[in-house]
C-alpha cells in the first residue's frame, strides 16, 4: 500500500470511533470562549498555572496573586487527589473546593479541578468552572457520559497507557453525551524510559492537531516529574502546536504534599512564561 493510501486508510478506520471529535467532521477549530475575552484553542496560547493540590488558603491565595499578576487566568489545584499510594494525601475535598474558589474570585482567576468519581460531580461543579478528567480515569465511560451531560468545559487527560484513537474515543463520549466544550491534554506516557517520571508524547501534538479539531494541552509537569526539565518541554510544546499548558507551581517543592520534585518555583514559572510569550503557536 502506498503511503497516501495508507494514511487516509488508517485515518478513516480510526476516526469511525470518533465521528464527533474528527477533524473531518469539523474542520474549522474549536475556540472555546471562558468568558472576559479569554479564549481557548485560538491565536494565543493559554496557561493554566498552580499547585498540585490544594494545601491550605494562605498559601494558595500567596501564590495565585503571584500568578495573577503574571497574567495567568486558570488556577489549578486538586482537592481530591488521585493517588497511587493509599497512605499519601488525598486532598482537602469540599474544604479544598471552597479555598479554591474563594481565592480564585478574590484574583478574578477560573478554576479548573479534577473530578474524580461521579459520586462527586455535583459538589466539583459546583465551585469549578473548569472540570478535569485525570489520566487515570480516562476511559471511566461512566464519569465521561456524566461530565457529558455538564454545562462546564471538560478538560480530559491522556491515559499513561492510551493510544490517540482510545483518547479521542474518549472525548467521542462527552461530546455524544451533549458537552460541546471538551478540551484534550497530552501528559505523558509511559515507555521503557526510566529517567523521567513519563514521555512526553511531542507527536501527539501534531498528530492530534490533524485527527481532531479539539484545542491540544500539554502538562509538561507529569510528563517529566522534574521541575528542571519543564521550560524546555514547554517551549517545544508550544513550538509543536499546543494550545495550552498546564503547569505545576509551588513556592515551596520540598514541602509540597503531592508532586514537589515536579513543581516549578515561582520565581522559575515568571522566567519561563515570560519566554514563553515569544514562542509562537
Ligand atoms: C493532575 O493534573 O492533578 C493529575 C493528577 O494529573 P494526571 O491525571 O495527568 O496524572
Ligand atoms: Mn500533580
């Protein structure tokens, strides 16, 4: 079979499996509108900053005012935390629900947190304007159908383990469900590499940009573990086509409850995003 053959072969088999997600089906890009002329998946790319979970308010509202003042718009922070370990912190809950809100009105910010189980969607709705579906629960059709049904924009992670056409599969699920807003976020699977906490699928960029009209995320943080290896990977992002990034910041790493190694100092984040400005899409 020849190459052009080939391709488009392959391109119409996969994308039987995500009629709604498929580029073909939707050639123009998605441009989801957030409201106060912030836009996702347009000319400008967006980063959503914060820490991994939310710890405590004075920290949290310490750190988004850095945030804020360097223009960020999207505050991220889990108050239930998909954890490996069953021993290791499982977030704040509602508490840490309420903190991020709070401290996101106070700096005029989004929110964007993880929903982790249906049981919670409500409460999650709630107080974020954004809703998260983890790498581990991307193919949780039950939750996928739910945040189906929201009104909120879902951002749905890549699995460690799932190939692009499972992952647009899975958007297939809340778009069919009637959410339009579905954003997609690539952080990382994992291969035979030790050296890193995950790989950074770089291609998936490109690749995603083709198969789907979805604006493309990237969370340089958990496909790297390491806090000095996140500028570089997000300039490349940028430089590949993302629309987005989703980074991890906290003002103390080595006191951080979840993700320390990973978490960018903020005075680290302000050097980067301001290289980032000059990074075109
Ligand atoms: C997160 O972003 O908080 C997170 C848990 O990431 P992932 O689902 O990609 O592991
Ligand atoms: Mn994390």
């Amino acid at each position: 079979m020849c190459r052009q053959v080939f391709l488009s072969y392959y391109m119409t088999a996969a994308s039987s499996n995500y009629k709604l997600a498929s580029r073909k089906e939707h050639p123009a890009d998605l441009v989801l509108d957030l409201g106060d002329g912030l836009k996702v998946g347009g000319k400008e790319h967006v980063v959503i900053a914060g820490p991994c979970a939310v710890e405590d308010e004075a920290s949290l509202r310490e750190l988004a005012q850095i945030l804020s003042e360097a223009g960020i718009k999207i505050l991220r922070g889990g108050a239930f935390k998909p954890r490996t370990s069953p021993y290791s912190f499982q977030g704040l809950g509602e508490e840490g629900l309420k903190i991020l809100r709070r401290v996101a009105d106070e700096f005029e910010m989004r929110v964007i947190t993880e929903v982790i189980d249906i049981s919670k969607l409500e409460l999650v709705e709630k107080y974020a304007d954004i809703l998260q579906i983890g790498s581990r629960n991307m193919q949780n059709f039950e939750l996928l159908k739910a945040v189906g049904k929201s009104s909120k924009p879902v951002l749905l992670k890549r699995s460690v383990s799932a190939t692009l056409d499972e992952f647009l599969s899975s958007a297939e699920y809340i778009l069919l469900a009637g959410n339009q807003q579905v954003m997609l976020c690539e952080r990382g699977i994992r291969t035979f590499e030790q050296s890193a906490r995950n790989t950074l699928d770089i291609n998936a960029i490109p690749l995603l940009k083709k198969m789907t009209y979805l604006p493309v995320f990237v969370d340089p943080s958990h496909a790297t573990g390491d806090a000095s290896l996140v500028p570089a990977v997000s300039k490349a992002s940028l430089a590949a086509g993302a629309d987005g990034l989703m980074i991890e910041v906290h003002a103390h790493p080595e006191k951080a409850k979840s993700d320390g190694e990973q978490s960018m100092l903020p005075e680290d984040f302000l050097k980067l995003k301001e290289e980032l400005e000059k990074v075109n899409k």
